[in-house]
C-alpha cells in the first residue's frame, strides 16, 4: 500500500506544475517534494510527469489517468476529517450520569435542565445507586459522569473535583420540641427514636464512624433508603431525622422541621465528581462537565 501523503504531494504538484510552487504550499524543500514524486513513480510502477522548461506536466499514461481518482479521494478523505471535527464539537449522542436518588434532585436537576435545553440532541440517562455502585459503573465503563460522596480510596476512577459541601443535621417535628433551642448532647439522641440510611451507604458509615470516635452509639429505630421518605417521617413526628441541611432548606424555612444543634456537631462531608479512568471524553461529556464548572465560578 502506497504511504497516502505520497499522493498528497502529488496532488499538490500536479495542481501548481512546478515543484517549487509545491514546496512553497506544502512547507517543505523542494528536493523532499521531488524525492517524494520519484518514489511514488518507483511505487506505482510508471512515469507521472514530464520533466518540461516550463514545469511538470502530467503524463498522459499516468498522471492524466489517476489525477481525477486521487482528487477524489484526497476530497473523500477530507470530508471525513472535518466530520470527526465536527462530531467531537458538536453535542450529540448520549451522556450517562450516575448519582443517588438525592444528589440527582437536590444538585443535579438545575444542571441537567439547562443542558437539556442547550443540547436537546443529547440523551441524557440518569443512574441511580450508591457512591459504591456509581463507582462500579465508571470502572466497567458504563458511566460517563459520577458524584459521590467524599473520600474516596478507587485507583480505578479520576476524582476531578469536590461539587458540593453537606452538613449533617438532626431534624424533627415539633413532637421534639423539648430539644429545640439549645445544644443538645450528641450522647443525648441515642435516648429518642432515630431515622437514619441504611447501613450500606456512604452517609450512614461516616456518621456512624464519627459517633464512635465520640464513644457515642447511634443505633436508628428506622433504616431507609431514601432521604425523601426519612424527610417525610420526620415531619410526621414519627422520629428524629439525620439528614444534610442542604437537603431540608424548604422544610426548614417553612417550620415543618426544626434543627436540632448537637454537641459536638456532626463533621462536614462532601460530593465530589468521579469520570472513568482513561477514557477520552466526548465533547457531549465535555460540555456537561463545563456547565457545572461555570456554574460553580458565578
């Protein structure tokens, strides 16, 4: 198979009849343009060009004959380029996200919504798990963007930044009220009805390890899966609640939860972004990621 650039050489010299014109255009020594020529002649098997005063012309046995099928070619070859150019700048195809259930409505949706309307193109599927399970996909390559909770220990994964900060609260109805209002000893809770995560996630096992560094045991009358249920429990007095503020700023405001201040409080946690390791991201990708870094900078 002939080197393809051989060609392109010979395109440009067949088109601007002088070897000098070519080197000029193509940014190299004449001799290279002439050597280039020769072994595609050596290649193919058959003289090209005439050597005239006036420059190359192209050989009626040869350089006529192929002349119109390698511009074609070379054409074909560029349209091709400038559709990979413009496929990896242009938003298209799909984009898979990976979060629970809360950070997909508590963080997510506004994100999700503006890239919607700027991308309608893209399909955008939205995984649900745990930051054990997101981590999974990205590994097995069948996620393209995680959030999680932080730290986390994964070589196979890129954490690329921290997108939002959580601060563990103790929340409950007026049921409650004897504990509103002042500090409440953390030790002190383990005396009242607890709603907290199931075990298994990431939030419930850095709670549950502050505690323990305290010497204090959190044990919850109810485990869910789900901070909207808990939120909604709370509210019916049915226990105290351990959730993030920022995931009850609405029920805070309105009064149908009220904070519990506990001594000492519960350390700050964050989410970060998670991509899977060595993968080259499409600008789809790209620009989603883009979105929540402006975002983040306003």
């Amino acid at each position: 198979m002939v080197n393809l650039e051989l060609y392109r050489f010979f395109h440009t010299v067949a088109k601007c009849g002088s070897l000098t014109k070519a080197a000029e255009e193509l940014y190299i020594s004449q001799p290279a343009v002439s050597q280039a020529i020769k072994q595609l002649e050596s290649q193919l098997g058959g003289q090209l060009f005439n050597r005239t005063h006036k420059g190359m012309e192209l050989s009626e046995a040869g350089g006529k004959q192929i002349f119109p099928l390698v511009e074609q070619a070379l054409k074909l070859l560029e349209e091709a380029e400038n559709k990979f150019t413009e496929l990896k700048d242009t938003a298209t195809g799909i984009v898979r996200i990976c979060a629970s259930d809360t950070v997909a409505s508590h963080f997510l949706l506004p994100y999700v919504k503006e890239y919607h309307e700027k991308y309608p193109s893209v399909n955008l599927v939205l995984q649900n798990g745990t930051s054990n399970e997101t981590i999974d996909l990205l590994k097995n390559k069948k996620g393209d963007i995680g959030f999680v909770n932080l730290p986390v220990d994964d070589s196979g994964i890129v954490l690329s930044d921290t997108v939002m900060r959580l601060h563990d609260i103790f929340v409950a109805s007026d049921k409650f009220s004897e504990l509103f209002g002042k500090e409440v000893p953390l030790s002190k809770l383990q005396d009242y009805p607890l709603l907290m995560l199931e075990l298994s996630t990431a939030t419930r096992q850095a709670i549950v390890s502050f505690a323990h560094s305290q010497g204090i045991h959190l044990h919850p009358e109810i485990e869910l899966a789900s901070l909207e249920l808990m939120t909604e429990l709370a509210k019916n007095g049915i226990g105290i609640a351990c959730i993030p503020k920022e995931f009850v700023k609405r029920e805070l405001e309105e009064g149908s939860l009220k904070e519990i201040k506990t001594n000492p409080v519960l350390p700050t946690r964050a989410i970060g972004l998670a991509l899977p390791k060595g993968e080259n991201m499409t600008f789809a990708v790209r620009e989603f990621l883009r979105l929540i870094s402006d975002k983040k900078g306003e």
